[in-house]
C-alpha cells in the first residue's frame, strides 16, 4: 500500500449508505493499545484461577497460596507470548477498522488476512494447551483471543461518560464496567467527538449529573463495602463459637472426601479428619485469603442490588 492509498483509508469517510469509517494503523511493537487492552481481561481471569486455586486447599504437598500464584503467574505469561508471535505474523503492523452510525461506533474486524493469522493463533494456543495439560485454560485463552479480534459495537444509548484524550488522539466511551478507545485522525477529531456527543443520552453532557452519577456510585460502592465488613464480622465469632461446642461451623461453605472435610467461612478454615484408626480430630485457623474473598463476594452483592435499586428509581422519575 503506498503512502496515498494509506492516507485515504486513515482518514474518516462517509460511504454511500451514509456509514462513516476510517482506518487504525497500528504499530504493535510500540502501541500498548490492543497488548493492554487484551492483558487487563486476562489479570483478572488469572487472578479468578489464582484464587480458586488457593480455596482449593493445599495440593499434595504444596501449599493452596503457592499453587494459585504459579496459576496467577503462568497465565499471565500466555498473552505477552501470544503477542509476540502475532506481532511478528502481522509483521508489526495492525489495521483496525472502525465504523460509525447514528447509533453505534463498531471496532470490526481486521482484514481476512489478519482473521486468518488470529484463527491460526487460536489453534497454536489451544495445542499448546493440549501438550502441556492445561486444555481448560488453552480454551479460555482462546475464547479471549477471538473476542478481541472480531466486530465489538459501542451503543451510544449505552455510554455513561466521554473522556477526551487529544494528546493521543483517541475518544474514550465509558460504559458500566468497560471503557472502548477510540483512536482518531488528529484532522477529523472534533468532527467524530461532535457526531458522539450529538448521538449519547442527553445527561452524559450534563457535568452536574454525570457528577451526582458519579458520586451515588461511589456512595453505593461504601455502603456494599461497610456491608459487607459488619456482615462478615458478625460471622466470625457464632462461627467460632459453634465450632468449639460442636465441631461445625454454622455459616460456612462446607466439603467433604473421604476421611477429610473442609469448612470455609470468613476469614476461617476448618479441617476435620474422620479417619477410623485415629481418634476425630478438628483444627480451625485464620486464613486471610477466605477473609478477602468473602468480603468481595457479599459487597458485590450488596452493590449489585443498590445499583439495581439506583436504576429502577432512575427511570421512576423519568
């Protein structure tokens, strides 16, 4: 492609069906762009493994904490080297096409060829997965991999706030949980951030409503987290207390194999032993990580049910 042809396709157009589109040319050996975008997605599934891997208990002779950081830690490592080799089949170049309607901005798909590269890359990684023992893992790795390269809209019914950022000439659009970046020519930034602002919910504009959004959701967030530490708390010493006169713990998560029993409960883990040669024996301890994962789980749900409230009263008043 020479310099005219890449010029043309760099800048935004118009096409016959009123459709406006331009083209990304990214360098991905120095554009963290798509590397960062593609890591934050895989930290937190391989912080979900890590985790889920330390509430497992110990495996064998290795200690749960050390088992789910080998988790955290190898997962992570399966992106950057992905990464590289796609860069160098894409020879360090990746066109990202970009459409926009009334209603939408679409990141679409590549080119064939750039499909073709990334089915190729799924495939790699699910065979390496295979060979290695990790086939579960290959096949989540993959599934991210796919869904990173084909059409993902950004409704503009659906945007909660626009964040400018000319320096680097892209356009953020925050959602609920997720921000889309939108790179633009530096000649055709005023004319695509006027097409979005002309496009989004009325309030989005609106610096003293998307300030008292901002502030409920902060609120909201403080109250799950308050919550949620009461609530927990208050579990610890009936659990405690039950489990010295009992042997149970009353509000726990419980697992049983064999002549071996786990009960997990907040910021507690217990282990019984039901072996017929030795008498029945328990052993309760701290454990910092059941502490961490239930107060994330009961906050989360405490949050998810006053931002549930916040929107039904949102429309209400509308």
């Amino acid at each position: 492609m020479d310099m005219e042809e890449r010029e043309l396709e760099r800048r935004v157009r118009q096409s016959e069906d009123g459709v406006y589109c331009w083209t990304y040319f990214m360098d991905m050996w120095h554009d963290p762009y798509m590397f960062g975008m593609v890591m934050k997605i895989f930290f937190w599934i391989a912080l979900g493994m890590g985790l889920v891997a330390m509430m497992m208990g110990d495996w064998g002779r290795t200690p749960g904490w050390v088992v789910g950081l080998i988790f955290f830690g190898g997962f992570l490592v399966l992106w950057p080297i992905i990464y590289v080799i796609w860069a160098l089949c894409a020879r360090g170049v990746m066109r990202m096409f970009f459409v926009m309607t009334d209603d939408y901005v679409l990141q679409t798909a590549y080119t064939q060829k750039t499909r073709n590269v990334t089915d190729a890359l799924e495939i790699l990684t699910l065979v390496a997965g295979l060979a290695t023992g990790h086939a579960g893992q290959a096949a989540r790795t993959t599934t991210n991999v796919h869904n990173a390269s084909r059409d993902q809209p950004n409704y503009f019914s659906g945007v909660k706030g626009i964040v400018e950022q000319r320096d680097r000439n892209m356009i953020v659009l925050k959602n609920m949980v997720t921000r889309m970046r939108i790179p633009v020519p530096p000649e055709d930034y005023d004319f695509v951030l006027e097409h979005i602002r002309a496009h989004v919910p009325e309030w989005v504009l609106d610096e003293k409503e998307v300030e008292a959004r901002s502030r409920g959701r902060k609120a909201r967030l403080w109250i799950a987290a308050a919550v949620s530490l009461v609530a927990n708390l208050i579990t610890v010493p009936i659990n405690v207390s039950a489990y010295k006169a009992t042997g149970w713990m009353k509000l726990s998560w419980n697992l049983r194999g064999g002549d071996y029993g786990v009960q997990r409960a907040f910021a507690l883990l217990g282990e019984d032993w039901y072996s017929t040669e030795t008498p029945f024996q328990h052993r309760l301890s701290f454990s910092p990580v059941y502490a961490v994962i239930g107060f994330l789980a009961v906050a989360l749900v405490v949050w998810l049910v006053l931002t549930i409230i916040a929107a039904i009263k949102r429309r209400v008043e509308k």
